[in-house]
C-alpha cells in the first residue's frame, strides 16, 4: 500500500506540474510502480516535476513581495493605482497583520495570501525527492555511477531547498528523509532540520556540476554553486539562532564562499548588461526558476513582484498602468541610496527613486517583457533565488562576524565596483556590518531576501532597521514566521500550530 501511494504521488507531482521549457513535464501515467524508474528520461521527467511542483507553489500568489520583501513595512500602495483598495495589502504586510492580510473578507483575498500557510505542496516536493533517491540507489541499469550519483545529489539539493525555505517560513518543521514516509511525526527544532540538511547537502554537493554544457540549464538545474550558496544562507541562518555555534556557522559559510569564488564558475554581470540577469541563465545564476516571453512562460498575474512597482510603458494597456500600484518609501530609498553617493543602480534600477507616489519604478525588473500590445500584460522575469553577488556579501557578512575585516571589506568593495559605487572607507566592527547589511538590501531589493535577514540578524528588533519592530517576545513566539494552517493535523495528532497566530485568532 505504502508503494502504491508513493507511486501515486509520483504521478501527482508531474501531473501538476504545468510550466513551461525546463518545467514543462508530461505526466506518466501508463508506468506502474514497478517500471517506473527504468531509464535516463524517468529520472529527469520525475526531477523536473519537482521543480515544476515547487515553482507553481509559489506561483500561487505574491510570494517574493509578500514573505520576504513587505513585512518591514517600506512599501506603500499608491494612490491612483488600479484597484487601490486592493493594494493596501502592501502596508497590511507591512504592520505583520497577517490575520487581516489571509482573510478572505478583505478586498484583497485574490491575492490568495492565505495559501503561502499550506506546507503540503512542499511536502510533496520532498516526499517525490525521497523516493527518487531511493530508487537511484538501488540502481537503474542505464546510469553510470557518476550519473547516479549527480541526479542523488541533485535530489538532495532539491530537498534541502524545500526544507530551508518551509523553515524560513513557518520555523520548525517536519523532517524525514526516508522514501514510502507514513508516521505521523511532530515538529522538529528548525536548527536541527538545518544542521542534518547541511550535513546532507555537504555530502554530495561535489557530485555536482559547476554548470552544465547546455546553457539552458545553467542556474536552473542544481549546480554546486547553487549548493553552496544553499549551504551558506542555511548555515547564516542557524547563525541567527543557535548563539553557542555562530563562529562555526560563520566558518564554514565563509569558507564556502571562498570555494565559490575560487571556482571561477560564475562572475557579475556588468550592470550595464543587467537584462541578462533578470532574464534568466546568467553567468550570475546559482540558482533561479526561469521564465521566458519567448517560451510562452506565464506567471500568473499576481505572481512577479514586478507586478506593483512598473507602469507604463513596462505595464500594459496605458489607462489601467499611468501609475505603479506601490512604492518604497522615499525616506527608505534616500537611506539605500543617498543621492550625493555614487551608484549606477540608483539610475539603471529606478526611475523616480525618491518619489512617494506611484511615479515610482523599480526598472531592475523592466525587460523580459512585450513590447507592443494593449493586452494586459505584465513583465515575466525569472524568479531569482540565488545570485553571485548575493553569495559574496553572504561571506562579507560572515567575515565581518569574525573579525577578519580586510577580507570582508574586499568582498563587499567587489560589489560596489560592479555598481560604479564609492569603494567602503569606514572602520571595521559595527560599522563595517551594518554597511554590509545596508548592501545587500540595496543590491538585492526585490529578490525577497530583506525580511529574512532583518530577522536572522535580529535587526528586527531595531527601529533603526525596520519600520516594524517586533519586541523580544513578539520575535521568541514567533512573530516573525507565517501563520500554518490548520489542515497541516489532518492525520498527525502530533503537529502543534505556531503559537503566535493561534493567539491571533487563526
């Protein structure tokens, strides 16, 4: 029976899998549990229905915005923007009313916020991962070993990802790694979940490739520079929550960066050709789900956080898009970016950057779109994940940590070079960190990183930082995670719901 649920999962997971190009999967339906996994083509149609699976999760509503880039409470809607009401979600996400910003009688339910409290698509993901595993190492005849061993590792990495991003979101999870899993377990610690996922990830990240000889698979499909940009944000993170061990958390992501750095493997793009980033497969890539107008990709329509902060001529037709539907506030963007500092970013990623209206533009995500038409239309750029230059202040930050200033001041100075910006002149110590910090929320804006390392780093609890400061005990009962639903008991008496959105009445 065990095998026969495995088997339909399986099917499940490419069945619902409905992206374009790399994740485009037809379902297998006509192979049974016992000839499943017989040849090259099953494995790779079974990995990229993962991919696919985990991509229309997040497909589902406004993701990146909402869990990673809006909970600080810098962007507000617009006024004059289409359905304005609507966007005042934006600022909802904003105050951490995330009761008010899932409920369904609000203007905004279409959002469909509430589906980012449903962890079961991602249990999905590694329960497919689980079994694949399996199946590769008890043997298919037409793999070699090194081939074998690349798709376990590629598993792996799937399943690590999946386990790093539920925690990210909810804290403490659920963690089993064995194929045909059924017994109810509770949650475990999310350190520990981190701690074996590394341990895991670690073991097999040399099995991959540094990239692929098709470029069309370069950054959508594990690389080790993908794995270890994994390995170096879950170990940052369990920096942020297990004191005792953050000099050997911040170790080995420096350590891991250097690898990185030293493979040669990736490099910045000039900013000048940035389109080439945002479209997809860049020589920046780690890791990334990429989207293409030219493969007929569809996000759907809320999906992209470019949907709030372009206009027209980026947005289309005219007389629904005179205005962005949000913007960063203009106090916020003269912190990021000061305007007697020097900084190509400021130019090529903005337009009206200190406007607090909907003039506003993020154009970093203004170029993988139509252009003509006045079918309503929005940008369908790929989901960046992980980038190199996101992986370089990740060990800036953990230079700076353990005092090896020099170093770190070097790598984030690599950052600013590619951004035509003034070289760091300060000291060391907690001016070079909180430098540091300040980079990578101007480099990766958007990206939905921000949220998370204003709560890794505790910078949440800091109005200096936030425009949301969550207190000591706000943080500690979890203030900072997304609320679970409900439907995470269904058949495991042993799961406990977190405890601050109970108290919220969810």
């Amino acid at each position: 029976m065990k095998k026969l649920i495995s088997c339909l999962l399986i099917l499940v997971v490419l069945g619902l899998a409905g992206c374009k190009d790399y994740l485009d999967v037809e379902p297998i339906d006509r192979l049974t549990g016992n000839n499943y996994f017989k040849n090259r083509e099953d494995v790779e149609s079974n990995i990229t229905g993962m991919y696919g699976l985990f991509f229309t999760k997040i497909n589902e509503t406004h993701f990146i915005g909402a869990v990673g880039e809006y909970r600080a409470g810098e962007v507000m809607a617009a006024p004059g923007g289409d359905n304005f009401n609507a966007r005042r979600v934006v600022e909802v996400l904003g105050e951490n009313d995330l009761i008010s910003a899932i409920s369904s009688d609000t203007p905004w339910d279409w959002y469909n916020l509430v589906r980012i409290t449903d962890w079961r698509a991602y249990y999905q993901v590694i329960q497919s991962a689980n079994i694949l595993i399996k199946a590769l190492e008890d043997g298919i005849e037409e793999l070699s070993e090194t081939e074998t061993k690349r798709y376990i590792a590629e598993c792996v990495f799937i399943r690590s990802f999946t386990y790093f991003w539920m925690v990210r979101l909810y804290g403490d999870v659920v963690y089993y790694t064995d194929a045909f899993h059924s017994e109810p377990l509770p949650r475990e610690d999310m350190v520990s979940v981190l701690n074996k996922s590394i341990a895991d990830m670690n073991a097999h990240k040399d099995d991959l490739p540094w990239t692929y000889a098709d470029p069309a698979l370069r950054g959508v499909r594990a690389s080790r520079g993908g794995a270890i940009a994994l390995l170096m944000n879950m170990n940052m993170w369990n920096a942020g929550f297990d004191e005792a061990n953050r000099t050997a958390y911040y170790t080995e992501t420096a350590d891991l960066g250097q690898e990185l750095i030293q493979s040669s493997a990736y490099s910045l793009v000039p900013l000048s050709e940035w389109a080439t980033v945002v479209k997809g497969r860049s020589v920046e890539s780690l890791f990334e789900f990429f989207r293409s107008i030219n493969y007929g990709d569809q996000n759907s329509a809320l999906a992209p956080f470019a949907d709030h902060f372009l206009r027209y001529p980026f947005k289309r037709p005219e007389f629904t898009h005179r205005v962005s539907l949000a913007y960063y506030k203009a106090l916020y963007m003269m912190k990021l970016y000061p305007s007697d500092v020097g900084d190509s970013r400021r130019t090529l990623w903005f337009e009206d950057i200190y406007a607090d209206d909907g003039t506003f533009m993020i154009l970093k995500y203004a170029h993988n779109r139509y252009a003509s038409g006045e079918e309503d239309r929005n940008p369908d750029n790929t989901f960046l994940i992980f980038r190199y230059a996101g992986a370089i202040l990740l060990r800036a930050e953990a230079l700076a940590e353990l005092g090896r200033d020099d170093e770190a001041i070097a790598m984030v100075n690599m950052i600013r070079a590619r951004a035509e910006a003034a070289p760091y002149a300060g000291g060391g110590g907690p001016d070079l960190k909180n430098f540091i910090f300040m980079e990578r929320s101007r480099e990766l804006i958007g990206e939905g990183h921000h949220y998370f390392d204003l709560v890794r780093t505790r910078r949440i609890l800091n109005a200096q930082w936030t425009y949301n400061v969550l207190t000591l005990d706000e943080f500690n009962r979890g203030a900072w995670t997304w609320p679970l639903n409900g439907n995470a008991r269904f058949n495991n008496p042993f799961i406990v719901l977190n405890e601050y959105w109970l108290n919220q009445g969810f």
